[in-house]
C-alpha cells in the first residue's frame, strides 16, 4: 500500500517549517501558481495528500481546512513571465512570490523552507529540496493542495471569457477539445506561446 505524506521531515527540524509546492507547469495556457504553507501540527486537517491524488470534491474539502487551520501564502507567475523567463525560473519566482506572502503574515521568518523537486527559489531561511514530496511531505502536500485548487479556480474564470478551449474540463493543459480550439480560433492572450505546438520556429 503506497504510504501517505507524513511529518517525519519536518519532524527532524527545529523551529517553524513551510512547504512549499507548484501547480501548472505543464499546460499550455494559464500562470503557474505556487503556494507555501506552515501547517499547524495540533491542528493538521485529515486526509492532506499529494494534490494529483485526490478528486476535486477532497481537494476542496481540504483546500477550506488548510486555509482555516495554517499559515498560507499563494501566488503566480503570468503566461508573459513564463514566456520571457522559461517555465523553470516562472516556477521558482512563483515559489518566491508565494513565501513572501506568507512571510507577511509572520512574527518572525520560518527556520527551513521544504521545496518539491530538485530546485529551489532564492528565500531568506534555509531551504532543502525534496523530489516527490508533495508524496512524502505533508506540509508540501498541503501547499499542493493550495496551489492546485486556486489556480484551477483562476482557469475556471478565463473559460467565461475563453469557451471556445474548453478549459473548464482540460485546465488549460492540451486535450483533443483544446487543440480544436487552437486550431480555429489561434491562441488566445493567455496561451504559453514558447509551449509546443504553439511555440513559432
């Protein structure tokens, strides 16, 4: 039975820790948003999991407790940022952009920084990278979960503008429907134009 992200990371370090996690690195339309969490270990929300594997209705569930139980910062990185800097650096900037929120809402900096991957953004506390682990950590998992759910709300409100691509079943990621559209119509102001097949030769 695959185990679930747990705290025995966080467990091993002294002081506050935030997780910190991307979502939507792989479309071809929509910002990438980033989110870092500090979950509150009396109060940590039952069932966090890697966002990938829960359905939407536990993925809302969850996102409402982790607003309601942590300390949360989210953000995004645009469609122009991703063109003109490529999706790695969009994503770390994401990342930054959402632990600066967070920070804000902070007396004091958190003590380590987990980040999903093998990459890490520029942030004023130590940072250590964990590939997969929004599978292992619970506190990237949660962030997982923050990014996910707010970014697919964001897509959700360009398909009122865009219906034609039908981004409120694909989230901007390329499916048949998708493709159709950008057949017709060409790419709309929010398509990833470095992102084949949309990038020119």
């Amino acid at each position: 039975m695959k185990s679930k992200p747990n705290f025995s990371i966080e467990s091993t370090i002294k002081g506050q820790v935030v997780g910190i996690d991307e979502a939507g690195r792989g479309p071809l339309a929509g910002p990438v948003y980033a989110a870092s969490v500090i979950l509150d270990k009396k109060n940590i929300p039952f069932g966090i999991n890697d966002s990938k594997s829960l359905n939407l209705k536990s993925r809302e569930r969850l996102y409402d407790k982790i607003i309601k139980s942590s300390f949360y910062g989210v953000s995004m990185a645009t469609v122009n940022e991703i063109d003109r800097l490529n999706i790695l650096q969009a994503t770390l900037l994401a990342m930054r952009r959402s632990y600066l929120s967070l920070a804000w809402k902070l007396s004091k900096l958190p003590s380590c920084a987990l980040i999903d991957g093998n990459q890490a953004p520029k942030l004023p506390c130590k940072s250590i990278t964990v590939i997969k682990g929004d599978t292992k950590s619970i506190s990237i998992a949660a962030a997982s979960i923050i990014a996910k759910v707010s970014r697919d709300r964001h897509i959700k409100k360009l398909h009122l503008y865009y219906p034609n691509y039908d981004w409120i079943n694909n989230f901007g990621y390329s499916s048949i429907k998708h493709r159709l559209g950008l057949t017709i119509l060409g790419p709309s102001p929010h398509h990833r134009l470095t992102f084949k097949p949309l990038k020119r030769k």
